[in-house]
C-alpha cells in the first residue's frame, strides 16, 4: 500500500467528530502529515508504511516530532504493516527520547527499530478504527 491510499482509508474511517487535514505542502521541513481535532483534543499524525521492523524518517521529521513533543504536543504515528495498523507513541522513539536511528545508506534517511517503539495499539482486518480514533485522541 502507498502512502496516499492509507491516508485515504484513514480519513474515510475517521468519525464525523473528527476534522482532519492532510499537510501536502509542508510549512517547514519534517512537519507530520496530518493535523487532526476532535473535541478540542489537537494531534499531529505521521503516517508511515512500515517494511519488516523498520519505520523510515528523513532526519528533519524526528527533529519536528521531537521539537514539538518538547513543547507539549501530541503526536503519534500510525503505520501500516503487512495487512495490521499499528499506532506508535511518537515520544518513546523515533529517535526523541535516546533510541538510536540508523541512517539508511544513499537516503537522506534514517531507520528507527520498531521493537524500540511504544506500541499504543495494533489491530488486524477489520481495523478497529474506534478504537484507534480513541487512542489517538485520549485525554491525558
């Protein structure tokens, strides 16, 4: 799957008390690629198709996550991964809080173990969108 299309199937399973906004068009450089509020609960979602147990970051985008964890923002990631959805706390790794990244030869890339990841939730077909949304969103 692209991208693209998990974005797609996402957003349709969004509920209706969610607005959620695909940033295309970065205003700065690592920016997450959805802004999403439901009830006044602000979250920045990075989508990523997962490959093994590896998620691939350009560099800027730990620097953006972790930058705007340090200011008191919640962000997480939500990957597709051989057929599953897997939402990862964006604070316990990604490089934000001391796991190592390694860089990936000839990109401008690095790769961050999953298995170093602080799984919130993983869900196989169908996908419990529920219980993702209410993840996501959970007051703290």
């Amino acid at each position: 799957m692209r991208e693209s299309a998990f974005w797609q199937l996402v957003k349709k399973n969004l509920s209706p008390a969610v607005h959620a906004t695909r940033i295309e068009n970065s205003a700065g450089a690592g920016q997450s690629d959805v802004n999403a509020c439901r009830r006044g609960v602000e979250a920045w979602v990075e989508l990523k198709i997962q490959h093994g147990n590896f998620l691939e970051f350009r560099s800027a985008q730990l620097q953006w996550i972790g930058a705007r964890l340090r200011a008191g923002g919640r962000v997480v990631v939500l990957a597709e991964h051989r057929g599953a959805v897997v939402l990862y706390h964006g604070g316990v790794c990604f490089g934000t809080v001391g796991y190592p990244a390694k860089p990936v030869s000839g990109k401008k890339a690095v790769r961050v173990r999953a298995d170093d990841c602080y799984v919130l939730l993983r869900t196989g077909k169908p996908f419990d969108w529920k219980s993702i949304e209410a993840k996501i969103f959970e007051r703290r």
